[in-house]
C-alpha cells in the first residue's frame, strides 16, 4: 500500500462526479455530515435542486470532454467518481459514460497530479459480461487498475432510496399508479418466468458511507469492495414485502420471462431494455468478505 496517502480531513479538497445524481447526493451529504469541507461537485448540469452549499463548490462539466475535466479537478487532492448511466441515449452510450469518461477522469488526475480514486463501479462488472452495462464498468475497472493511481473501486448491489428512480417505480407499482398497474412485474427465467433471481439490495445511506470510509482509510488502497445489504430475498419476495412496507397492502407479483423481456426490450417507449432485462434474471449478491476484513465494523443496514 502507498505509504504516501493520508486519509482525507476537512481541508482536503475532495471531487465528486455525477453529484447531483442520486447516489451522487447522498454522497455529498455524508461527507459534509462527518466534517469534509472543501468539495467541487461536477455534473453535466446545473441541478435544479440546489447541493447544500456549506463548503461545496459547484462545478458544470462534462466528463466525456477531457479540457472539462482537467478544469474541474484543479485544485483537488482526491476524486469520487460516480458518472454513470443505466439506460444509454442517442447523446450517451454506455461506452461514452463509463469508458471515455472514467479514461478522461484518469488523464486529468496524472496531468494534475491527483492521485487518489475511489470509483463507482457496479455489482456483476466482469469479464465477458451479457449485459454491455456489466461489460463497460469491466472495462473501466481495468482501466483504473492499470492506472497507478491510488484507487479504491466499489461494486454496489442494487441501491434503494427515496428520490431513487427504482424506487420511484416501485412505489409506483405498489401504489398501482403506474404500468402494469394491476400487478408488480419481474423478469424471471423459465418458460413462464417464474424463476426469479436472488438480490439483497443496499441503502443509498450505506453506499455513501462506504465511499466517505474510503476517504479516510488508507487500508482500502487498490482493494475491489462489493457491497449489498445483509438480506436477501428472491424478486416475488421482495415486492411483496415492498409493497406492504410502503401502502400497507399485499400486491399480485407476477413473473415475465426473461425472453419475452428482451424481445420486448427492444422496442421504444418502454421503461426498461434488453440489456436490463439480462441484469435483473442474474443474482444480485456481494461478497462482502474483502470488506468486513478491512472495515470489521462496517456493516450494511437493511432496506425493509
């Protein structure tokens, strides 16, 4: 492990990519929460909502311009990055936000002479992956460990919390205000779909205090974190329980195969694709081992 890194303090000035976003949030909010105060929090936009203002200085930038990201790192120590899109645009491909721009956030950090990364990556990112989701976070995982930088990556499961899209969904669903409406829908294996993968989602709170632990543990230098929560449920089970958390009734949960999803998936217009069908059919499970042996007390709390 570098002997040269110190853990983060309220004078370090810390980068966070993609901060208006949802995870990109929380993690501002955590770091402001346990003393950090010199922050520049980059997205592509102004947010419409402002970030809390306490130390944090916002910065518009695209990641995918690497003279953006050279601007907007300036001045910095450390750097989160978080950019990352679920469903890819005619404007943004997943090659585009999770390559090019994690290829950029490098180059800046060597010119500048940033060393410290801690990087979003994904649950299920790994070589040969069927989903071009898993694919490119691979690709930019590899990236980074060629980097020489001090970089920590974190592979998140599934993340839960209100002002989440999923979540947004879900309530939906549960509440019967958005399609199908009738019913809570899943994508399964099978002929009829009934085979649900396992998943054991984690809280945003959770995520956002792992990347602050980071920050302030040299321990966790060039290590890979996979984190989950601690329960685990298969897809009916959890929407069944979601929904009577959250209205307080029980729902019909309804299996869709996986094949009619990808088929389905290519069409416009609807709110999933192809390539997050073959996500949710595969388990969504960490090994939390690496983490629990550097952070023993560390723990990830339960999102029902």
């Amino acid at each position: 492990m570098p002997n040269h890194i110190v853990p983060a303090d309220a004078s370090t000035k810390i980068a966070v990519t993609g901060a208006t976003g949802f995870v990109g949030r929380a993690v501002v909010k955590q770091l402001l929460e346990v003393g950090h105060r010199q922050m520049v929090a980059i997205a592509r936009n102004v947010p419409v909502e402002p970030l809390a203002n306490d130390g944090v200085t916002f910065q518009v930038a695209d990641v995918t311009n690497s003279t953006d990201v050279c601007r907007a790192l300036t001045g910095c120590q450390m750097v989160i990055h978080l950019v990352g899109i679920i469903r890819p645009t005619s404007k943004q491909s997943f090659q585009r936000a999770h390559v090019a721009a994690t290829e950029n956030i490098i180059f800046a950090m060597r010119r500048l002479g940033i060393k410290r990364l801690i990087h979003m990556s994904a649950l299920g990112a790994r070589s040969k992956a069927a989903s071009q989701y898993h694919q490119t976070k691979w690709i930019a995982e590899q990236m980074i460990l060629k980097s020489r930088l001090d970089a920590t990556i974190i592979r998140p499961a599934l993340i839960m919390g209100d002002g989440g899209e999923f979540a947004q969904m879900l309530d939906g669903w549960a509440h019967g205000t958005l399609p199908p409406f009738l019913f809570m829908p899943y994508f399964g294996r099978g002929l009829l779909g009934r085979i649900g993968a396992r998943m054991a989602p984690v809280r945003v709170e959770d995520v956002a205090r792992l990347f602050q632990w980071c920050l302030d543990r040299p321990v966790s230098i060039g290590k890979i974190y996979e984190l989950s929560g601690r329960r685990q449920f298969t897809w009916p089970e959890f929407l069944r329980l979601y929904a009577l958390a959250r209205c307080g009734r029980r729902r019909m949960v309804l299996g869709i195969p996986s094949w009619l999803g990808k088929m389905l998936g290519h069409l416009p217009g609807l709110p999933f694709t192809s390539d997050q069908v073959i996500m949710a059919i595969e388990d969504n499970i960490a090994n939390r081992q690496p983490l629990k042996a550097d952070m023993p007390d560390f723990f990830s709390g339960d999102v029902l």
